[in-house]
C-alpha cells in the first residue's frame, strides 16, 4: 500500500491570508507619509529622549528592587501565625492590588495637598502637652513636602507600593510550593524562623517566584509610563508627547515610543532568559549531588 499523507488545504489558506496581512501592513509602513520616519528617527535619539530612556530604567529598576523587598516582607507576614500581620499584609495586599497604578501615581504626586510639611517629634504632642501646661509642640525637624517629596520620588512610591503588593502575593506562592518537611527539618535541627527562611525556604522557592517576577519587571518597565501623570518631567514617554505637542507631529513620537519600550522589553526578556537557565542548570546541579550524596 502506498502511504499519501494527510493534505491539509485550511493550512496552507491560513499561511496565505496571513502573509497578504503582512504584505500590507508592511506596505503602510513604508509608503503612510504619517509615519514620517526621518522625523522619528531624529528625534527619537535627541538628547531629551535619551535623558528620557535613563530616567524610566532606573525608575523601574529603583521600583522593582523596592517592590521585591516589601514583598517579601509581606509575603513573611501573610504567612505568619501573628493575626496582627496576617491582617495588616493582607489589608495592604488588597488596597494596592485594588487601585490602578496611575490613580496612585496621581495620588502620590498630589500629597502635598494632604501635609504642606512633614515633621518629626513626639506623637500627639498637640493633644497632651497642654493638659501639662506646654503651650508649644515637641517638634525638633520639618521640612517642606515640596522638597522632601520630587516627582521622582513621588513616582517610586507610586509604582513601589503597587509592585509590592503583586509581588507579596508571587512570594507567598513560591514559599507555599516549598515541602513543609523541609522547615520542620531545619527547625529540628536548631534554626530559628530567619535562617529557616534565608537558607533553607526563600533559595528553594525561588524556582517559582522568578519567572513570574520576570514578567513583573517587565509590566513594571511598560508601567513607568504612567508617571508622566504626576508629571514627570525627564520620563520618556513624557519627552516624546513634548517633542510631538511642541512640533504638531504627535504620531510618529507616539510610534518611536513604542520601539523603545519593545527595544528595552526585549532585553529584559533575553536577561530573563538566560537567568532562568541558569538557575534551572544550578538546580539540576544540586539534585544530582542530592542523589549521589543519597546513593
């Protein structure tokens, strides 16, 4: 018998309704005189734009960094056997997982409204300090909102206090996922909770928590661009809406801030990558000493 293989007609109709897709969008590319790509490409490494690029990647490396500490503190207090904690972490888990982050942003950016200065002293010391016949206040520092609190910090806050919370709730998975045996070991063996935790839970969660906290830099790194609502002013997406407002060409700005966004993405995704491969590698590593040790 002579085998005729399975012909597959809605295949080869599909490839070709995609490539006519492609054909043409690649066709208004090239020939949609909006696009004007001489202009974007001009502008798009201007000096502003460039200041731009700096401002949103160490914006977002600042936030994520801070996000992923107060995560797993968090995360520590979600998981704790103090109601107390387990309250307060899951009321601040809710809270800035429920509000969107440019409401933050705005909020943050608008504190100033709420305390004109900031001061430190003894608590309540309006309230109690007159029963005893003080007529001033116990403070001893102030400073101007203004000062204290720049957009850029403004911005950190902002996107640090959301990025926590999301991240709370990736730590706590990955500790959950981690053999409960393994810190009943350990404390058999005379650790106290925080070692149990550096040394033995959180390396052998980390399997779980860092691929999901890679697509979180990367939503953090697409997020940046929300702080143009406070405003700030050396943000890149804030510098491509300026050079477009101030030379009547919006859309190709909005365009050139696509492909920095997908530039930068992208090299976040390859870091990704290769670190999951080699904490993937580390990991196989450790088993097969696991198993010689065993055998």
């Amino acid at each position: 018998m002579k085998a005729v293989p399975v012909r597959h007609p809605g295949r080869w109709v599909a490839a070709a309704v995609l490539l006519l897709f492609s054909a043409m969008f690649v066709n208004m590319l090239v020939t949609n005189p909006a696009f004007d790509w001489p202009f974007l490409f001009e502008q798009m490494f201007s000096s502003p734009v460039l200041i731009g690029v700096r401002t949103t990647v160490i914006l977002a490396a600042v936030s994520l960094a801070i996000g992923i500490a107060i995560g797993i503190v968090v995360a520590v207090m979600r998981l704790s056997d103090n109601p107390v904690l387990v309250t307060v972490g899951w009321i601040y888990t809710w809270f800035f997982r429920a509000v969107p982050r440019i409401v933050l942003c705005v909020l943050f950016g608008n504190v100033a409204i709420l305390y004109q200065t900031i001061e430190l002293g003894v608590p309540f010391d309006n309230y109690w300090l007159p029963l005893l016949g003080f007529e001033d206040g116990a403070r001893f520092y102030s400073v101007p909102m203004e000062t204290l609190l720049s957009p850029f910090v403004a911005a950190v806050i902002a996107l640090s206090l959301s990025q926590g919370a999301y991240m709370a709730e990736i730590v706590r998975a990955g500790l959950l996922s981690v053999d409960k045996g393994q810190t009943e070991a350990a404390q058999a063996l005379g650790m106290n909770q925080g070692l149990v935790l550096r040394r033995i839970t959180l390396p052998q969660a980390l399997r779980v928590i860092i691929p999901p906290t890679g697509n979180e830099a990367t939503a953090i790194m697409k997020d940046t661009s929300l702080v143009s609502a406070i405003p700030l002013t050396t943000e890149l997406f804030f510098q491509l809406q300026q050079i477009g407002a101030r030379t009547f060409n919006l859309f190709p700005m909005l365009v050139a801030a696509c492909l920095w966004y997908l530039a930068i993405t992208s090299l976040m995704m390859i870091g990704q990558y290769y670190l999951e491969q080699a904490f993937n590698r580390s990991n196989r590593g450790a088993s097969v000493r696991g198993a010689g040790q065993r055998a």
